[in-house]
C-alpha cells in the first residue's frame, strides 16, 4: 500500500532492502517510477517473473538483489534487457 503512495514520484533512488512485504505485488507500483536509478530489493520477496517485469524502468543504473531467491539464468537474462543496469 505504501508503494502505491508513493508511486508518482519522482524519485531517482529507493532502498526496499530488508522490508519482507515486499514481492512481486509490488512490482505493478515499481514500474510506475521509472525515473528511478537505482533500486535496492535485498533481501525482500521478489521472484524470477517479478524481475522480468521490472524492464519498463529503463533508467535503472544499479539494481541491487542481494539475499534473494533469484536465478542467476533470470538475473542475467534481465541484465541483458537493461543496457544501463
């Protein structure tokens, strides 16, 4: 609920590390800022699918996924959608 608050922002960087409501429902919110360039999702619920959904945030420098379930196959094949990243 609190992604949806904040979704219109303009925001360059967000640091959703640690915050275990955090997952794939959030991505619907996430891909709304896409002035973002920097995101940071260790340690939350984000899956292989909700990574691949997060490609309409083009400006993306870093993307930090520590401590996550993710796939090295998905990370990668997300890295290869994200010539900034």
């Amino acid at each position: 609920a609190g992604l949806a608050d904040i979704a219109h922002l303009k925001l360059k960087r967000l640091n959703l590390d640690d915050i275990a409501g955090i997952g794939d429902g959030a991505v619907e919110h996430l891909v709304k800022m896409t002035t973002l360039e920097f995101l940071h999702l260790g340690k939350t619920g984000i899956t292989d699918e909700g990574l691949a959904k997060l490609t309409p945030l083009v400006n993306l420098t870093e993307l930090r996924l520590n401590n996550t379930g993710l796939s090295q196959k998905a990370v990668d094949a997300f890295k290869a959608q994200m010539p900034n990243l």
